[in-house]
C-alpha cells in the first residue's frame, strides 16, 4: 500500500488531517456537547459507560473525545499522519495519561490490522470510509471488530449518478495541486454557496443563519467542513439500498437510519450485529 505522504505528494489524496488541525484552534465545550448529543442520538444512548468504542480514521479526534466523555473506553486510529496528531493532542488537552483512550496510526484497508484490534461494541466510522479508495473492502473491514450484538456507525456519500460524477472530477483537481485547488474552490464553493444561498430564499430564511446555527448540528465547523467536501479525495458512493444489501449478507440489522433526502451528502446508518458470528 502506498504511503500516505506518498499518495499525498502524487496528488491522489486530500491531507485531511492539516484541515482538522486548525479546526482544534476553533474547538470549545459547546462543539463537544453536540457531538456528544449526536452519538447518543444516533445509537439511542444516554452514555457509553462500560462500552468499548472503536473510532475508524478519527480525524480531528472530536468523535472519540465525545465517546470517552460518555464514559466509553476508546481506541482511536486513522491512516493521515496529521489526523493521528490531531487525536493526540485532543486527548492531551482533557485525558492526559488516560489509559482507557489509545490513539494509533493504521489503515482499515489492511485487514490483518483490523483483525488483530479485537471486538467492540461501537465500531464508528463517520465520513471516512468513502475517501479509502477501495470503499467495499473499507466497509467489509470495518465489520471485522464489530462484536457480537455490537452497533457499527457509519455515513457514506449518497450516489447522485452524473452529479456525484462532476464532483468527483471537482475533488480530484482539489487534490492535484495549487492550481487546481484554486480552480476547484472558485468553481465548487459557488456551486455549495448559489445552492444554499437559492434553498434559503425559497424557505424566508436569513441566509446567514445556517452559518451561525452549523455548529449545533454535529459540532463541527462549516469552512472546515467545506475544505474537507472540497477536498474530499478519493472519493466514492453508495446508495443506501446498497449499503443495506451489503451489510443484511454479513449478519447486520438496520436499526438507525438518516439520508441526506436525495442530496450528495451522506447517509447515515447504524446496524446492530446478530448476536452470533
């Protein structure tokens, strides 16, 4: 397997972890309330005490920080050497010396590797499964630590045919280079801002109250959050159905299901593991 700064360099994949890295300047309790709320939302909790929680490419380390505040025991790794840094420091900054949180550099694409973690309760994997570049194989693997009558949460990209197709084109000129990180700002970022700008105006909506209100969705940043679509490369999609077909074969349930409601953002599911393996 290439090497991250390797495919870095090549311009084949988006540094995802320098883009986290300067949202941890933005980081505040309030964003970590809300990511909290959002696990227990989604996997219908009041806490994760007892649970162990398994965080597949952690990011900015936001989603693990929130697992180990609801009183999970976490292990956190990501295949972006920044990303790695970026839960290091999150775990620095409120677990210093924790040993119920590990933080470690690896791929889920190597499945030796997922293997050898172990089982875990909460297997999560938000958002980051699509930018492998072998996504299947992504989501087979994920499934390996899932233990029995154990939760995986994911989101994966809605397939929107010719439109996730342009953006594809759009993220893999991000990644070139300069050049056309530049171009494919100007160009995606007015298709993101014409779009939302039509959409508010349509409903009577204060175009820049979706701004100011993003933060209490997931906790996250909107600009970060719009680098990291931009950038978002490699980059793949799935339709629900087929995520449903994929998983109901290797003995998942459906449990939990958000969509984007036709749109080329993701949809979130959480399925629950037959209680044998």
């Amino acid at each position: 397997m290439a090497s991250y700064e390797a495919e870095v360099s090549a311009g084949k994949r988006f540094e995802f972890g320098r883009n986290w890295s300067r949202f941890l300047v933005l980081l505040d309790e309030e964003r970590i309330r809300t990511a909290e709320d959002s696990l227990r939302e989604m996997l219908r909790v009041e806490d994760l005490v007892g649970r162990s929680f398994l965080d597949i490419g952690s990011g900015s380390g936001l989603f693990s920080l929130a697992a180990r505040r609801l009183g999970a025991r976490v292990r956190s790794f990501d295949f972006d050497t920044h990303s790695v840094e970026c839960t290091e420091e999150l775990k620095r900054r409120y677990f210093a010396q924790d040993t119920s949180w590990t933080v470690e550099a690896g791929s889920v694409l190597d499945e030796s590797y997922m293997a050898r973690l172990g089982s875990f309760d909460v297997v999560y994997s938000w958002g980051v499964l699509h930018h492998t570049g072998r996504m299947w194989k992504a989501l087979e693997n994920a499934a390996i630590p899932v233990a029995p009558s154990g939760q995986l949460f994911i989101s994966i990209y809605n397939d929107q045919g010719l439109r996730s197709r342009l953006w594809r084109g759009v993220k893999r000129a991000y990644a070139s280079g300069p050049a056309g990180r530049a171009v494919a700002t100007v160009a995606g970022g007015g298709v993101i801002a014409l779009g939302a700008l039509k959409a508010d105006l349509a409903r009577r909506r204060n175009p820049l109250s979706r701004y100011v209100d993003y933060r209490q969705r997931r906790g996250m940043s909107a600009w970060h959050d719009l680098v990291d679509w931009l950038g978002g490369y490699p980059f793949e999609v799935a339709t629900p159905e087929e995520i449903f077909e994929f998983y109901y074969g290797r003995g998942f349930q459906l449990t939990r299901l958000t969509t984007d409601g036709g749109g080329s953002g993701t949809n979130q599911f959480v399925f629950s593991r037959s209680a044998e393996r």
